[in-house]
C-alpha cells in the first residue's frame, strides 16, 4: 500500500513535468502578449520592448522556460508581470477560498443526492422514484450560472437581500464568510447533486439484484441493514468516481460562480490572467490545478481499498 | 480494521487542518472603533486593479485608484480648465519655458515634504525607457527639467507644445516618492503619494480600501473617513448590491441605468463620456485604400439608429474629436458624409470598381456587448449597398493583438479621445502617431496637426482642429459613430457627487448624510 502511494507521487513529476511544458507552449501560441495588453492604446514601439525584455520575453523560449521551471522546482513561482504580485501565494490564498467553497457544495450535494439516490432505489417506479429522478435530472441540466443569476435576482427582488460584499476568510469572520459562501456552494451543490443522484440509484439498484444481497436477506436481516450495511457500502465506488472528479474539477477554479459572485478563488485569477496575457500567473496556476487534481485522484484510489478491501494496490 | 479506520480519520483530519489553515489574511472587514460617525463610501467596479504604479499603468480600474492617492502639478477644474494641483501657479516665460511654483508644505504619505526634487525625479522616472511609461511619449519633447528652489522647477521643451499643461493633467503624470520607488522596485503594489486618500491595503479579486489622508493640505478635504472599491465583475451581483444597499455607487451600462430608474432610493448619473466608437480600415489593402470605398460606407452607416438600438438612444453622433470636449469638436451632423445616401454611396462605389458591392469580415470584440451590437447594425445597414460582411467576434487579448499588428481589414471598437484634441487627431492619424494602426498616411493632414500641436494661441488653435476635423472626415480612414453616456448609480444619502466627463468618479467632495 506505502509502496503503492510512494509511486503514485513519484509519477506526479512526469505528468507535471508534461503539463509544464504543454500550458508554456500554449500560452505562446495564443496571439496577443502581455506587454500589448497592458500599454494598449499608449503602446509605443520602445516601451513594448522594454516591457517585453523586462519579463524576459525577448530571451530563446527554452531559455525562458528553464528560468520559469528552475523557479518553480525551488518555490519560486515568479511574479505577476501585470501586478507585480508574487504568484505563489496569491494562488494559494485563493486556493483556501475555492477548497471552502468546494467542500461546501460537495456536503450540501451529499446531504441531498446519497438520501434520495437510496430511497429512490428502495422505491423504484414509485411516484418518489420519478420525483427524485426529475430533480436530479434538473441538476444536471440547468446551467451554473442561470441558477445563480436567478437566485440573485430573486432576493434581491422579492427580499432586498444580497450577499455581503468583499470576501472574508471564515477564521476572520465565521458568519459572515458562512453568509457569503452559502449561496453560491448550494448553486453549485445542487448542479453537483444531480449527477451523484443518478449514481447513487443506478448504483445500488445494480448491487440489489446481486447474489449476496438475496443471501443476505435469505438470512432475515431487515431491509434497512441490508441497505445500509451491505448494499450502500458495495455501491461507494462508482458514486466516488464521480465525486472525486467532480472535487477535482471544483478545486480547479469554479470559475463562472466565483465571477458571479465576485469571489476571490483561483478560477477568477487563471481567467483575468488568461485574457491579460500574464503568462507567469497561468503557467504556475495551472501547474497548481493540475497537481491538486492528481492528487484528489490519489486520494480516491486509497479511499477504494478502504471501501472494498479486495481492491488493492501492489 | 483498526488501521482502515486510522487512514480515514487521518484524511479527515487532513481535511480539518487545511480548512483551519484558511485563515484571515483575504480579510478586508472594517474594524474601525468608532463606526457610528466613520463615513464609508463602498463602491463597486467590474474590474481589478492592473496594479497600482501610475507611470506603468494605463488601466481605467487602476487609474481610478491611483488617482485618489497621488496628485499632479496640474488638474482641470470642473468646466475642464487647467488650475493648479501641486504647482500653485506657473509663469511661462518664453514659449518652450514653464516655471511652476510648488504648494509648500505638502507632505506624503510617509510623512516626508514633497518638494521640487520629487518633481523631477518623477518626470525623470517617466523619461526613462526602463520604466517602460506609458506616458513616456506624452513627455518626449521635454529637454531640461531644472530645480530652482525647494518649490521652484522648470521645464524647457524642444519646441513650443500646446498640450503641455493637457498632458501634466493626466493621472498618470504622477508626483512619487524616490524612496518609495527604491524600497520596492517598482510601484505596483504600493502607493504613496500626496492625496487626499492613503493606501491601506488591496486584496486581489476583491477589494481596494483607501483611507483619509489626516494631513491633507486642503483644509476640510476629503470628508469621507475610507473608501472600499470591491471588485464585482458580474453586472447582476452590483445591481442586486446597489439595489439592496450592500455599496454605495456603481458603474453601470446604459442597459441596467434603464432598469434602475424608477428602483427607490438609487439615483442614477448619467454624464457624456469622452469615448467614441469606429470602424477603423486597414487602408493599405484592398478595397480599404479607395478613399471613396471608406465614404461610401459611411453614406451607408446609419449613425441615429447606433444611438438608439446600441445605447437606448441615449448616445450622441460623434466625430474624431468627442462633442463633450467642447469647443474643440466640430458639428459632425451637418456633415455630408453623415447624411445617410444609398445612392450616393453605391455611385461611389460604382466609381471605385465595385458597382456591385464586395465581400468582407468586420472583426470585433466579444468581450464588450456594445461592440458586438454596432457590428451586427453595420452588417444589416451595409448590406443595403451590396457590401456582405461576416462578423467575427475575438477575445480581448487577442484582439488588442489584432488592432495593433492590423491584422483585421475592418475593426469595430471604442477609442477615448482624450482632454486634448491633439491625442484625438495627431496620436491616432498623424503618419507617425503611436496609436495609427490603420496604415493611414496623409501629407497634408500630417502638417495641419503638426501645426496644431505647436499653435499655442487658443482661438488660432481651434480653427486648426476644425480643419483638421474635416479633412479626416473626408478622408475616413475611420469611421466616427456615436459618443456614449457613461453611468454611474448612487444610493440615497450620498451627497456632493457630480461625475464629469474628464473626472467621472471625484469622491473628494463626497460624504454620506
């Protein structure tokens, strides 16, 4: 098992080292640089190329690219070329506020998609079946930003409510960060809800129909032992497959929501850095995602062998 | 058993410790002891700050930060006319020769007296390419900057300049502090200059807080105790906050004003801005090099119906020179090129060789709804003379990227054209202006705003735009369109906020009842 985790880790420098030089290249394709977007209209030929050799965009492209990974391999992740704001911690700053909002969304999603997923298998066909799946096919149908945009709307309208403005971290403010971080993690947590649901009954349907759950009640044990005890905990799998892509995903940047509700995360930053061209700020962003999402994934895998101890790691 | 177990209550722990670790540091809440009397303006903008360094910075979200924290020598007053800032008052002994008195006794925000030192460290800081200004170019005719005193200074120019005194206006021609610039490189995350707010603190993607600068030299000035700007990029969340009272004023586009007007206790400003917008060509390629193509498309451009599809007709015809500088524009509506002409328009292309009209793309702007509008108007009204367009929508980036390199044959977008006619007409047309991307060279325009930039008699002057107005006109190497209003929304108990088109967001004077 320690051997397994030790090489799963180890296995993370060539998919970094891959992702590394996939979004440099990338960003150097993409028409448009830096410099331009920051002078615009003011842009003279000499201030461009001051600019330009100021973020070293003058320098041979692998030269610019073993100075960037030579910092980031000694922690250094460079400095915003638009703010001057260094990269690191700014992105891991935002990072608190998108792990917050994620963990959010993905209780309020458990709370109502693992309950209705197994009463709507235990009742297959019935009227709460098709209630059950209507709301999860809602979920996964109505987009993100409609839900929030609605939902501003509405309290603002009908309430004169809005959410309190500027972000505060939850240890500064517990209610107020609560008061912030609740509308937009039930947004995302019911769009979440959705797929989970579907997940959850197909799932234990398919675990039902088994040998050993007709065995089990063979045996007498009530139903609900049956469910919770047998059936849910053999079903985990598929349904942590979905989370742990959708967690993967979220820690990513919820992008749209942030936006919408102007949350400092770090879906907001890789998206202004993206159309400001700050090169800096999306290679190292992006870097950071896709370690969290290896990551995430690892976690899930050992959370298999924990759920069903056949699965195991050699 | 045991040792699964462990491994899940070793991850939730994990879990817990990460979230405990999300600690304070985005906090922005306003702990002020005395909260019943502190005066706070919160004002919402749809952008983050691109840094806050005033010689490095062009950007509208940061200028309207930067502009509340450091001062220049001059300012306009609100009827746009130049009086003193720093400087409080000034000889021009000659007409390349302009000796500026400092106001004594200003101090910045570190405590220090500005003096004339820090005037020509500033301009010298400007001046150098490794700052890389933006504002360099505004400059570039200066030859000597010489202190004569503690609060004395002198500037000698290469050759008279009429825009001298315009350009010192410019936010961005900043008094800094040296000190300030050596402790930290550059000023990008810092601010310290000498007005009426101090920077307190920023934090990214959310807010900017400013707060009152005790020592003001302006007795009674400013009277607000703190300004917080927070960054709301989604229009619905700031008109949803302003509507419920969450901030204080907010920017907003000439559609939500429509839908704030009758909402209790929100005023809406409207204010002429200084912007226009245009179809600029690439006049080196084909059929864009036929002056009578450019007119024959303007004949087709029905500019009224921009103004009230575009803007909800709130927005005015504009030429190069944008009606709300005044004097200094000409009346474009009586312009023959402005009358919409079918007729007139398909002879001309007749006369060019495309009796029957051509084909093209009109590249624009995805991110701003407003460009997107007028090219899919210009698509319809164009059509009516045989000139099929396909529009192709871009992202900012690389759109900035496509207007500088022209890589488009017809861009459509919005330009500001400035507080002095020269940015208009010389910095966007003459042969060597820095912004001329259209590949538009004309001899006898290039002189007449060569002598415009050089006339320094008012009146003299004047007469030299109107001509100079006209003649690019006629040679429409852009098309002019409309000038929009600007808005602002502002809750009930703000008081002595008036937005004017060169100054649309001055809080010195505001305070809250």
């Amino acid at each position: 098992m320690y051997t397994y985790i030790i090489r799963r880790i180890l296995m993370l420098f060539p998919v970094l080292f891959g992702v590394s030089i996939f979004i440099f290249i990338v960003m150097r394709i993409v028409p448009g640089d830096v410099a331009m977007t920051i002078l615009g209209t003011d842009a003279t030929p000499e201030a461009l190329e001051q600019l330009r050799k100021d973020f070293g965009l003058n320098l041979p492209l692998y030269e610019q690219y073993f100075n960037w990974i030579g910092g980031v391999l000694t922690g250094d992740f460079g400095e915003s070329m638009r703010t001057g704001q260094e990269v690191l911690p700014d992105i891991l700053n935002r990072f608190k506020l998108t792990f917050e909002l994620t963990f959010l969304s993905a209780l309020i999603s458990w709370f109502i998609a693992i309950p209705l997923g197994i009463i709507a298998a235990m009742k297959r066909n019935s009227n709460v079946d098709f209630g059950v799946r209507i709301i999860s096919l809602l979920g996964v149908s109505v987009p993100n930003f409609a839900l929030a945009t609605v939902i501003i709307l509405i309290l603002a309208l009908a309430f004169s409510y809005s959410p309190p403005v500027g972000y505060v971290g939850f240890f500064a403010d517990p209610l107020k960060n609560l008061e912030i971080m609740i509308i937009p993690a039930v947004v995302l947590g019911t769009s979440m809800a959705g797929a989970v649901m579907r997940m959850t009954r197909s799932s234990i349907l398919e675990i039902l129909r088994q040998d050993f759950i007709r065995t089990i009640r063979a045996k007498g044990a009530k139903e609900r032992i049956v469910i919770f005890q047998h059936a849910l905990r053999n079903a985990m799998i598929p349904i942590l497959t979905i989370i742990g892509l959708q967690i993967g995903t979220l820690l990513g940047g919820t992008v749209i929501i942030e936006q919408i509700f102007s949350l400092p995360g770090l879906g907001q930053l890789v998206l202004t850095s993206i159309t400001q061209r700050d090169f800096i700020v999306v290679q190292g962003a992006v870097l950071f995602i896709a370690f969290v999402f290896v990551m995430i994934n690892l976690l899930v895998d050992i959370l298999y062998s924990y759920l069903d101890p056949r699965i195991s790691y050699k | 058993m045991f040792k699964k177990h462990f491994l899940f209550f070793l991850l939730l722990i994990v879990t817990l410790v990460a979230t405990a670790c999300s600690d304070d540091s985005a906090s922005t809440e306003e702990n002020a002891g005395d909260s019943s009397v502190e005066q706070v303006l919160k004002i919402a903008n749809d952008q983050e700050p691109a840094g806050l360094d005033p010689h490095k910075t062009p950007a509208h979200s940061s200028v309207r930060v930067y502009s509340k924290v450091y001062e220049g020598l001059v300012t306009f007053d609100e009827n746009m006319k130049i009086v003193g800032q720093l400087a409080k008052d000034w000889e021009q002994p000659n007409d390349t020769t302009y000796i500026f008195n400092l106001v004594e006794g200003v101090k910045f925000h570190n405590g220090r007296e500005m003096t004339a030192e820090d005037v020509k460290y500033s301009f010298e800081r400007i001046l150098n390419k490794e700052t890389a200004s933006h504002i360099a170019s505004y400059f570039s005719n200066v030859k000597n900057i010489e202190v004569l005193g503690d609060y004395q200074i002198k500037f000698e120019l290469t050759e008279p300049n009429a825009t001298f005194l315009t350009n010192l206006t410019n936010s961005s021609a900043a008094i800094v502090a040296k000190e300030v610039v050596e402790e930290n490189g550059d000023l990008q995350q810092v601010a310290v200059g000498t007005g009426p707010f101090k920077f307190k603190e920023w934090v990214p993607d959310s807010t900017v807080t400013l707060v009152k600068n005790e020592d003001y030299y302006i007795d009674g000035l400013p009277k607000l105790d703190k300004v917080v700007y927070y960054t709301m990029k989604e229009e619905a969340a700031r008109l949803s906050a302003i509507r419920t009272g969450e901030i204080d004023l907010t920017t907003l586009t000439a559609k939500s004003a429509s839908l704030l007007k009758d909402q209790e206790a929100v005023n809406v400003k409207g204010y002429q801005s200084l912007e226009y917008s245009y179809v600029g060509f690439n006049v080196a390629k084909e059929p864009f090099n036929d002056p009578k193509v450019r007119q024959a498309l303007s004949l087709a451009t029905d500019r009224q119906s921009i103004a009230d599809i575009v803007w909800d007709g709130d927005a005015i015809i504009s030429g190069p020179i944008a009606p709300s500088m005044g004097d200094w524009a000409i009346d474009v509506e009586k312009e023959e090129l402005y009358q919409r002409n079918l007729e007139k328009a398909k002879e001309l292309l007749a006369e060019a060789g495309y009796p029957d009209g051509f084909s093209t793309v009109i590249t624009t702007a995805s991110t701003y709804a407003d460009m997107v509008d007028t090219a899919q108007l210009l698509q319809q009204q164009w059509k009516e003379i045989g000139v099929d367009t396909e529009i192709q929508q871009i992202e900012w980036g690389e759109y900035i990227d496509t207007w500088s390199n022209t890589s488009a044959d017809i861009l459509v977008g919005r330009n500001g054209s400035g507080t002095d006619p020269d940015r208009a007409m010389n910095y966007f047309f003459h042969t060597d202006g820095s912004a001329n991307v259209w590949n538009f060279s004309n001899s006898e325009y290039d002189a007449i705003v060569e002598k415009g930039k050089s006339t320094v008699d008012q009146e003299k002057r004047k007469e030299i735009y109107v001509e100079a107005q006209k003649k690019l006109l006629n040679l429409s190497p852009n098309l002019f369109l409309v000038s929009p209003k600007n808005y602002v929304a502002v809750r009930d108990g703000v008081e002595g906020y008036t937005p004017y088109p060169h100054n649309g967001e001055d809080i010195d004077e505001v305070y809250k009842k």
